[in-house]
C-alpha cells in the first residue's frame, strides 16, 4: 500500500504528543492510530503527485501540524520520503474568492486522487472541513501552485 519509507516512518512520538493531556487534542489511541495511516495516505499521494495540490483532511492536517513540530524528525522524513522538505502553507483559500474556489477544486481533485489509489476515504477523517487549512505546496513546485502571498489585515499592526 505505501513505499518502504513511509510504511517505515516512525510516528509513534506524534502520537505521544498528540496524546499529551495538556499539550495533545483530545483524541484517543485508536483514532490517532486510525489517522496515523491516513497521513500516511496523505504523503503517499504527496509523493505519487508532485506536479499536483494535494489537500488533506482537516484530522490529517493536524497529524501534520504536530510532526511539523519536531522540526529535525519532520526534515529527517521529508528528505528520506521526498528528497526535499515538504512545506505547509497555511493561508491557501484564505486570500479571496478566487483562491477559495481554487481550494475547493483542488480538495475535490485530492478527494479523487485518494479514492483512485486507495478507495472510499473513512468519512470520520476524510471529511472537508470548512476551509481545508493546507495546500500541499512543495518547495520546488510553489510557483506551480500557488503564490506565495500572505493574507493581511485591514488594520495597520505596526
């Protein structure tokens, strides 16, 4: 199902933290376990799609965001998985109707990426939330995607 790499990553440390009482979300060992494998979907589709958005899950974007987290482990997985760090850009969909809607469309065709190569998703981790928080942008194919402008505030910060 995966490659050796990602069928060989170590994630039992996310799901430590991700588990944490006071630094974790609330979930339980077999849904964390259950995401675990979704992730691993997520970067399979990752690798098997370099020329392509894929958009994850909302439960699959935090998985990420808590191996993001152990920066040197996530560098580690990424060059061993992908040969170059797989960047999160958080803010695709938040800059406009129109990158909204290039959102949609790009969680419509990751949603049948998914369902090509592995089947029906399980609803429970697969389900659109309501701004998928990530793009899936790669550092070497950002331009191919997605600017890499900012949202900002109507308000002056300074």
């Amino acid at each position: 199902m995966f490659n050796k790499t990602i069928s060989d990553l170590d994630l039992e440390p996310i799901i430590v933290k991700i588990l944490d009482p006071e630094e974790g979300i609330g979930w339980d060992v077999e849904f964390s376990k259950r995401v675990a494998k979704e992730y691993r979907k997520y970067l399979t589709l990752c690798l098997e799609n370099p020329d392509r958005p894929v958009v994850p899950s909302g439960s699959v974007d935090d998985f990420w965001h808590f191996h993001i987290l152990d920066t040197l482990k996530y560098h580690e997985d990424c060059e061993a998985i992908f040969g170059f760090y797989l960047h999160h850009f958080p803010y695709f969909g938040m800059r406009g109707p129109e990158d909204e809607a290039n959102l949609k469309e790009a969680w419509t065709s990751s949603l049948g990426l998914y369902q090509s190569r592995f089947g029906s998703p399980p609803t429970d981790i697969w389900n659109e939330s309501k701004r998928c928080p990530n793009c899936g942008r790669r550092c070497r194919a950002a331009d191919k995607f997605f600017s890499s402008e900012r949202p900002r505030l109507p308000i002056e910060l300074r």
